[in-house]
C-alpha cells in the first residue's frame, strides 16, 4: 500500500546562512527528503507578534499568512 510521505515545513529567520545550517543538519540526520525550509527573510517575532499577539492564532491559516509576507 502506498502511504504518502508527511512532509514538515522549517521556518528559519535568514535567506542564506539559517537556510544552510538547517539543510545541514538535516543531511546529517538523514531526514533532508521529507522538510522544506523556508526562509521568512525578517525576524521571527515578527510573525509571533502577527499571529499572537490580540489576536487568536486558531482563526489564522499559517500557510496564507507567510504568503502574504
């Protein structure tokens, strides 16, 4: 039976560096086939403070609010 793979998406702070590091460690661990990192190019508070703060993060879509980024 076919079982499609889970994929898990990394969110990292930096363009270059951040995005290099994690494609390392997860070549390390062997894991690197099943994530995407993305890099959000801005501080990661950034997003908490849209996402959380006076805000309910359950009524958010994730996916639609870094595309909107």
């Amino acid at each position: 039976m076919y079982r499609k793979q889970a994929k898990i998406l990394m969110l990292v702070e930096g363009a270059k560096t951040d995005v290099k590091l994690m494609k390392h460690l997860l070549k390390v661990y062997g894991i690197s086939d099943r994530h995407e990192i993305v890099s959000y190019r801005t501080n990661i508070y950034t997003l908490y403070q849209e996402m959380f703060y006076e805000k309910d993060p359950d009524a958010m879509d994730l996916q639609q609010v870094l595309i909107a980024r």
